[in-house]
C-alpha cells in the first residue's frame, strides 16, 4: 500500500503531448515534477480520466474514486490519497498513479493510471498423474478470466489440503503460483505444486476415564476414522478431521443415550506415532448414570395422563435418555408420539416443553407442560414447482382439504403418494404451513420438483440375413387432453398422469 501512495505525488504532469490517448496512456511521454508538500494549493475538480483497464467500467471505477467534479480539493491532500485507498480496496490492481492533465486558473483536470491484476488464462498442476491432476482440477474453484490475486491463491491452496486432508494425506505439501503469458492480453496461469506424500493411517485411539464402557465398544462408534487392522480389507485406515469432530459428538451422544447426560470430552490429543501414522488420545468424564423418576403432566385437558404415558413409554427407573424424551413427545418415525396425537385432531399450536424439576441423587423428575392451543381448519391447499403435471393430478393424491381439521399423519401420507407417483424428485418434496392464529386456519403449500419418469429403449439384433429392431416406449405422465394442442407439447404432451407403453 505504500508504494502507491508515495508514487501519488510523484507522478503528476503538467505537460501533456496533444496525441496521448487516455485508454491507453504512454507513461515515457509525458513530463513529471514533485508537488511541494510545504504549500499545498486548492483547485476545482474539472475532470476525472480513467487510463489503462481493459475489463472494468471506467465510469463505475470514477465513482469508486469518491471524487466528483465541482469538488474542491488541495494537491497535494488528503482527497486523492483516499481516492487511492478506494480503489486499491477493490483488489483489482497492481498499480494506482495520478496524473494531473492540465491546470486552468484554479481548475484541475486528473487521469488514474490504472494497471490491472492479470486475468486467469489456465491452471497448470504439478506433480501428480494425469489422471490426479483430473480429479484434483474439479476440487479447484478458479475460473477462466477470474483475476488472479493473493486471495483467489490462498483459496487454491486451501482447496487442495482439505481434498487431500480429507483422504488422509496430512503431509501433503502445496505451493501456488502464477506467471504472466508473453501473449499482450495481461494473462496468467496458476501453477499448484502439489507434494502429496503418503496417506496418514490411525496407528491407535486410545481412551482414558472410560469405566463404563470398553475401549472397543467405544471404538466402533468411529465409522470413517478407524484404526489400522491387517485383517480389514474392505476400508481403509485413514484420518479425516471434519469425520473425527462428528464422531466424537457420536461419543457423547452415545453416553447420552446411556443416562450419563453429564458426560464430557475433557480433551482430545493427536500425535505422530510414525512418519505415516497417528495415535489419538481421548480423554472422558462419563459423570453420574441418571434415571427417570416421576413424570408429572400439566396443562392437558383432551386427553388423559393414562394416554399420555402409554404414548410416551418411558417408566419410572428407565436410563435418562433425553432423546428418546424428545421422540416419544414430538419426532417418532412411525408417528407414535404426543405431538402427532395432537396434531391429527388439529392441534396445530400444540407445544410440549419437558423440565427438569427435581434431580435427586441419579433420579430426574420432570413436569411435561402442554399448551394444546386451538384446532385449526385447512383454509387454503396450494401446489408450486409443477412446470408439467396438472394441479388435479396432484391434488388427488393430496389428504388435506379445505375445510379439513389439520392432521400431521394426512400431510405425511401425502407426501409418501406424491412421490409414489414417480413424477417428483423426492427428496426435494416440501410442505410449508402457514398458520394464522387469529383466525385458527392454516394454509398449506405443496412444493414440489419434477423429474424425468418417460422411457424410451430402443435394441436391434442381425441374424440369417436379416436385421431385427425393437423400439420400446413407456410414458408415464401423458396427456391425451393435450394432443391436439401443439403449444401444450414439451416436447410431448404431458401432465395428466396418463400411462402409455
């Protein structure tokens, strides 16, 4: 940054050869002389030049500058060392000079000389096989025409260690650089030199303050970062940072699990034990086992503490496991639990909150209080994201109507038959509930995505003489409503779930 506001004052001209062309300004031609810094004067800004970019607006760099005509400013002063400093921020150039074009009475005319950061042309990779170097480029964000800056550098680099980390080379070493193209187009190709080195396998992971458990039941709950063993061949021993931090909250929650909800992970040390492996030093305190005691309800009016308990299932001396609280009231997978008890009879706002009353020795009391909150009534049923299938063909399958007591269990079913019907991306099915407490209704938007679910196979066979073809077609989402209708094609009519094979 330096460098740049010390050339301010040093480049600036007050001759200027009547042929100098702005947008590309010859530097050698032109005549300089120093400001004196003892006695600055102050002029009107009559004219702003940008010089030297190829690739950027010169009228969006001319306000990046904060100067405007009509301005007074003092030269030399601070109005151009923060013009500088604006665009210096931007990232986008190597060089900032300005030059004074002319000065008329007490008007100034001022050109930013401008060179830009090279534009990336190519990404060169170093040091691994064709095939490496294939895989590798398509972990690399850089682009074509990007510019090429120490940020889009140390992106690189990183990008390259956490694929590498990621497949257990922790040694893996990387240098990234650019040089400039000799074809006057201000080019650069990015060099990456990587040194992979070999993969970094767990040697051992040990435990310390585990009474409860053994080291090996603990062990299995690493799934990806596993110890070395001759005898396992289908996976590999290796390390890989963001596996190890899920695991070791598997840990946890596994002690949870166990009624031990004070558990904790005291401290986690990795060490070499080789050039090529590591061992991993776990330190637990497993704290007090916990059990459920007495399970107190408040709030509940529709429905029994007797009902309650039986969906809830947990019995008083059962190990203080807070997830299976926690499933049992809101978030079965079969839609076994309080919340759904509720939700099907329209319970919308229903709110079960657990609390701690009492902890007594390895014994927890709990107040479950409820807020059934009003039944709320379906008001409106919409459907987004349907570029081809009909409304009706949706809605047909949909349990929700308006009119209808919300139900939990209805919007499920839903969901599991829109994507029976094989039209809809299921993973990207959604239902989002708008409710409006004031008027106890809730409206419901089906988003859905299509997909492709037409077939067409098409084989063919030569024997004695004669060639044999079969041409197989299966739409499953065809329009027979549309077919006289050539807009209604794309590119065949469909969207009325008709079948043809």
């Amino acid at each position: 940054m330096k460098k740049f506001l010390i050339s301010l004052f040093t480049i600036i001209s007050l001759a200027f050869p009547a042929s100098a062309q702005t947008d590309s300004l010859d530097l050698k031609s032109i005549e300089f002389y120093p400001l004196n810094y003892t006695n600055p004067k102050k002029y009107t800004l009559a004219g702003i030049k940008i010089s030297g970019v190829k690739f950027l607006d010169t009228k969006i760099l001319t306000l990046l500058t904060g100067l405007y005509e009509g301005q007074r400013i003092s030269l030399p002063g601070d109005e151009i060392s923060k013009a500088i400093e604006n665009l210096w921020k931007q990232k986008f150039f190597t060089d900032i000079k300005v030059i004074v074009e002319k000065i008329e009475g007490e008007e100034v005319y001022l050109i930013f000389h401008l060179e830009e950061r090279p534009r990336l042309a190519n990404i060169a990779i170093r040091g691994l096989s064709k095939k490496q170097s294939k895989k590798l480029r398509e972990e690399i964000s850089a682009q074509t025409n990007q510019i090429v800056n120490e940020n889009m550098i140390k992106k690189t680099e990183n990008e390259v260690l956490k694929y590498y980390n990621e497949k257990g080379f922790l040694n893996t070493k990387v240098e990234v650089i650019y040089e400039m193209l000799n074809n006057g187009k201000n080019q650069a190709r990015l060099i990456v030199e990587v040194e992979r080195g070999p993969r970094v396998k767990i040697n051992d992971i040990n435990f310390v303050g585990n009474q409860s458990f053994s080291d090996a039941k603990l062990r299995r709950l690493f799934k990806e970062n596993r110890r070395k063993n001759i005898f396992r061949f289908w996976k590999k021993s290796k390390f890989n940072e963001e596996d190890y931090k899920d695991e070791l909250l598997q840990v946890l929650n596994f002690y949870n699990s166990q009624g031990f909800r004070d558990a904790v992970i005291i401290k986690d040390t990795l060490y070499r034990f080789d050039d090529n492996s590591i061992n991993i030093d776990i330190t637990i305190s497993e704290g007090k086992k916990y059990y459920f005691r007495n399970i107190a309800w408040i709030g509940n009016n529709k429905y029994s503490v007797d009902t309650l308990r039986k969906i809830l299932n947990i019995q008083k001396g059962d190990i203080y496991d807070y997830s299976t609280l926690e499933r049992n009231l809101r978030a079965h997978p079969a839609g076994i639990d309080i919340s759904t008890l509720y939700m099907d009879q329209g319970h919308l706002f229903f709110n079960a909150d657990p609390v701690e009353v009492l902890v007594d020795g390895d014994s927890i009391d709990l107040e479950i209080r409820i807020n059934e909150g009003p039944q709320a009534t379906v008001n409106k049923v919409t459907i987004t994201g349907n570029t081809k299938t009909s409304d009706y063909v949706i809605m047909r399958e949909i349990r929700t109507k308006p009119g209808d007591k919300f139900s939990k269990t209805d919007i499920q079913r839903s969901i599991r038959e829109l994507a029976a019907l094989g039209y809809f991306d299921p993973e990207k099915l959604n239902v989002v509930p708008t409710p409006n407490p004031y008027t106890g209704t809730v409206d419901i938007e089906y988003q859905v995505e299509e997909k492709s679910s037409d077939q067409i196979e098409l084989s063919g066979g030569f024997g004695q003489g004669f060639v044999v073809g079969t041409l197989g077609l299966n739409l499953t989402n065809f329009s027979t409503r549309k077919l006289m209708n050539r807009r209604e094609w794309n590119p065949i009519p469909s969207g009325d779930g008709q079948r043809i094979s």
